[in-house]
C-alpha cells in the first residue's frame, strides 16, 4: 500500500483534552476514524501520535492528504 486511502472527504470535530495522547490514522483503514485501530499493521503506515496542547475542538482530517498530519488543512478540496 503505497497510499493512503480516503477514509472521507471531509474533516470531522474531535473534543481535545489538553495533555492527552492520540493517534491520528495515517493509512486510512481504520474502523475509528480519525484514529487509529492497528488496521495499518503489514501496510508500512504507521500512527501520528500526538499529545493535545490545549482542550479544544479540533477539525481532524479524513481525507489523509493534509500537509499538517492530523489536523484538517483543506486538502480534501482538491479530492
């Protein structure tokens, strides 16, 4: 698997929590999205992991063509 794939073409609202661990799926397989379940296991995808620097509502991408890994940056717009 050389690309990911499009789990949506669009982003979706997460609620953060300031000093909490994500892991934001990179390969498009997961069943959790915008998070990762393991689905990338034997495809060389691996999680972002992050932690959250503040409590907000965070737009996560979906579309896995961000420049910005994790967080929505209108890339889907050119899907």
């Amino acid at each position: 698997m050389d690309l990911p794939k499009v789990a949506a073409p669009n982003p979706i609202p997460v609620e953060l929590v300031a000093g909490s661990t994500y892991a934001w799926c990179t390969c498009g397989l997961s069943d959790k999205q915008p998070f990762c379940n393991g689905a990338h296991k034997g495809t060389g995808f691996a999680p972002k992991v992050f932690v959250a620097e503040e409590t907000k509502t965070a737009y996560m991408c979906q579309c896995k063509q961000t420049a910005n890994p994790g967080f929505c940056d209108g890339a889907h717009k050119n899907l």
